[in-house]
C-alpha cells in the first residue's frame, strides 16, 4: 500500500520548492476553463528541474500501479495541452505505446484527434498536468473513445479539487480521474514551511473556500446554477 497523503505533500513541497505555484490575487489569472483564480500552476517549470521531475514520475508511477494495477492498460495517452511531457516519460517507464490526442481534429475520421499508432480496443491511461474541472480531459477521453480506445482512468500530477459541483463530465464517459496532489496538499505545506507570502496565501484561502463566488466577483465564470 502507498501512502497517497504523504505523496501529496511531496508534490506540494516540490512545488513550492521550484517557485510552481504562482499567487496573484490582485491580477486574477484566467484558466483555461474559464475560471478566475489566484493561483496559477506551472508544471513545466518545476518539470525542468531534474530532481523534481524525478521525484514527481515516481510518484506518478507509484500512484498509477496503486490505482490500476499492474495490467490495467495497453497505452499512454496524453493530452497536447500539458500532458505531452510527463505522458511520454511515463509510457517510456511502463515500456507503453504513447499517443497525443489534440483539441481540435486535424483531417477526417475517427482518429482525427489523434498523433501516433493506437491499436484498436487499447485500454488507455489518459496524462495530464492539471485539470480545474476537468470537462476539457473528458473532450480527450471522447476523441480516444472514437479512435476505438477504452478509456476508464485518467490521471493529472495536479488536481483543481473545488470544483467538484460541475466535475459531471468525467463521471459520463465512464472515467475516474485520480491525482498526485491538490490544494489541500499545498495550502498546508505552504503554512507550515512559510512559503508563501502571508497576503496571499489568505486571498487563496478565500478563493479555496468558495472558488465559484471569488471566480464571479474576478471576471471569471459564475457559480454554476
């Protein structure tokens, strides 16, 4: 058995350590989901220090061996936005067939979305950096879906956590979304270790505490009715 908290607070420390969290209350960060927010999440940064990353892919490979098994899937996937990084350094450790799968559909047909060979009926571990509320990781699990993959687990080194009212998506394409760390990994670390400045850190935890409402008030999309 892994220690699941104890991973999560490695991936806060090592966050925090290579300058990945960015706060900016008073400059609200737009995300790509359409959410305002404090805070900011830059994978690739703490992905260029070659300890973190380590330490980060084996964490990863821990988590997802705890949560699939050891024969649960026949391919990596990972999404083009962030994934393409750590999706490839772990289908290289799994000794996997990794594929891309794109936003947006570049020719015709079922595999449109998707970069590299993907065998027909593959069960396939969908890689990411980050998920807010994770609707844009169900779009990928669709495009593979259609490329005849079975996709039931999907994993992210970062996971939002707040949003849990509108994280409706996965559960309709039949996936599970599992993560090294969240915001109550972090928010903790940070605390204990002084790590961020004081200011904002209580600015993140207002947003934390009620993300809809500090999202609307920020230029960010409303709670959702």
């Amino acid at each position: 058995m892994i220690d699941e908290r104890a991973i999560g607070r490695r991936t806060a420390r090592i966050l925090l350590d290579t300058g990945s969290i960015l706060l900016r209350p008073d400059r609200p960060f737009m995300l790509s989901s359409g959410w305002a927010s404090p805070a900011y999440l830059d994978m690739p940064r703490a992905l260029s220090f070659p300890l973190a990353r380590r330490a980060l892919l084996a964490g990863a490979e821990d988590r997802i061996l705890a949560e699939v098994g050891f024969d649960g899937f026949d391919a990596v996937a990972a999404t083009e936005q962030g994934g393409i990084a750590i999706g490839a350094m772990l289908a290289e450790r799994f000794h996997l067939p990794f594929v891309t799968v794109r936003r947006r559909a570049q020719g015709f047909g079922a595999d449109a979305h998707i970069e590299g060979a993907l065998r027909p009926g593959a069960r396939t571990l969908l890689v990411s950096d980050v998920t807010t509320d994770g609707r844009s990781k169900a779009g990928y699990s669709r495009a593979l879906t259609r490329a005849g993959a079975e996709v039931t687990q999907i994993f992210v080194l970062f996971k939002w956590g707040i949003f849990d009212r509108v994280v409706t998506d996965i559960a309709d394409v039949g996936a599970r979304l599992f993560a090294l760390a969240t915001w109550e990994d972090v928010l903790p670390e940070a605390e204990a270790r002084g790590a961020l400045p004081a200011a904002a850190l209580d600015e993140l935890r207002r947003y934390l505490a009620d993300p809809f409402a500090w999202s609307a008030a920020h230029g960010g999309l409303p709670a959702p009715v």
